[in-house]
C-alpha cells in the first residue's frame, strides 16, 4: 500500500490485513454482537411478561425523563442526549404538524394524566440478572440454541480449528474448500493491489518520459537554429546564394578527349549580373 495507513498497517499491525485472520474476527465479532441483540430482546420480553409493561413504554417514559434532564447513571446520561439530539434534529427536519416533545410530555407526565410512573424504568443490568435467576431454564435454552447456532460455527472457524484438524487428518486427500477459496480471494486481491500499484507506476513513467522527450525535441531544435545562424555568419564565400529571380544558369557539357564511351563533363556558367 503506497498511504502512510497502509504502511503502518503493514509493518505494526499485520494481523488486520484480510488474509491474515481480520476477515475472521470481523465475522466473529458481527455475529457476537448480533447474539448479544438477541439476548437483550428475550430479557425485555421476559420482562414485559413479570411487569406487564410493555418495552415501549418504558421508552417513552425514559425519553420524556431525558428531556427533563433527569439521568441515573453516567451511561443513561449519554445515551439520553444522543437520543434527544437525534429526535430533535429528526423533528427539524421532519413536516409533521405537531411537536414530538410535547406530545410525549402530555403521554409521559403524571401531572398532565400521563402513565409514568415508578416502575416504568428502562431494564437495568441488576434487573437482567434478576431475570436469570427467575427464568435460568428460559434462558439457559436460549443461550445454548443461539450459541450453537450463532457463535460456534464463527468460534470454529475464526480460530482455524476446524482447517487444522482436516489437515492434520489428511484422509484421501481431503481439502478444505471454504479455506482454498479464502486463500484464492486473498490472492485476487493482492494481485488487484499489485496491479493498480503497477498500473499507477507506469502512468507515471510514461508521463516523465513524454516531458523528457519533449525537452529533447525543444534542445533539437535550439541547437538546430544555432548551427544555422553559425553557418549563415561564418559561411564560406564561395557560395552565393541563388537570387531566385534570375534564371537557371547555363549549363554545357564538354565531352572529354579520346573518350568513346560519348561521356561528357557538365560545367555550370554563372550569371554576370551588371550593375
């Protein structure tokens, strides 16, 4: 890689290259967070079971208590102003006729007959432990069935154990196919790399040779005019130039003496131009 990125990259960190196992832990690191989205959306259900409170109206409660400015936790304080941030720039540039904020006060406030009240609090991580104590064969179930289906596969494979155990068996020649076509992905992309690198090295070769054989041409011809201009001041006398006014001089052919072959010598007679 020609960016200074891509060198550091390179010569601090080579495991982030795709080819040397960051095309693993993406993956696994996707699937971990997707397993943990799921986790959270059973305890909420859970929850809504226990209490009979729906999550959404926890969420509006715990909007209208941000837009107070009322937070619990240093955590529940920035989630509470990137999620009012966000609201109200979604309303400003939103056509709705009527104000999301106050709309959400007359739901929320108990002064003005709105339902929150306490025990409309967001799930907490005590709440959460409290359910897996409550429901730890719901749970259980949940993270054995997910995890098998979720995160083992992207453990096996992001960790080479799998590829490691063909090869070590080696029975009948097996390969792993999934590993060949990773090694010849990685392949096609270095040789894409390689071959932009290659294709921007010679754009500007070839740039840099048309300038020097342009300077070539302009040094030719400047030194083609001085070698004119030398012969024009220091040119021998003997020979005048034509004036291309007068005519052709004459031109007589003498046959020389005792030739019999009829060969002749030409002799050119100059014009006498009277003044």
């Amino acid at each position: 890689n020609n960016s200074w990125f891509g060198r550091w990259i390179d010569a601090k960190a080579p495991c982030l290259h795709r080819g040397s196992g960051a095309r693993r832990g993406e993956s696994m690191l996707t699937f971990s967070i997707i397993f943990v989205i799921y986790l959270r959306i059973t305890l909420m259900s859970l929850h809504a079971v226990d209490s009979g409170i729906l999550p959404v109206a926890r969420d509006v409660c715990s909007y209208w208590r941000w837009h107070r400015g009322d937070f619990i936790t240093p955590a529940d304080h920035v989630l509470g102003a990137f999620m009012t941030s966000i609201t109200t720039l979604f309303a400003s540039i939103s056509f709705f006729p009527w104000d999301i904020d106050h709309e959400i006060e007359k739901m929320a406030d108990p002064e003005l007959d709105g339902f929150c009240k306490p025990g409309f609090e967001r799930m907490s991580v005590k709440k959460a432990l409290e359910l897996f104590g409550k429901h730890p064969t719901c749970l259980t179930l949940f993270i054995s069935v997910f995890g098998l289906l979720l995160l083992l596969p992207e453990l096996v494979y992001s960790t080479g154990f799998m590829q490691s155990a063909i090869r070590k068996l080696d029975i009948g020649g097996i390969v792993e196919e999934k590993d060949l076509q990773e090694e010849a992905v990685d392949a096609a992309e270095n040789a894409l790399t390689e071959s932009l690198i290659n294709s921007t090295k010679l754009s500007s070769l070839a740039r840099n040779m048309a300038k020097h054989l342009l300077d070539t041409k302009r040094e030719v011809k400047r030194l083609d005019l001085e070698v004119a201009h030398l012969r024009g001041d220091t040119g021998p006398a003997s020979a005048p130039s034509q004036d291309p006014a007068l005519p052709a001089p004459p031109i007589h052919r003498t046959p020389l003496p005792g030739n019999a072959g009829g060969l002749t010598v030409q002799r050119q007679v100059p014009h006498v131009v009277n003044v």
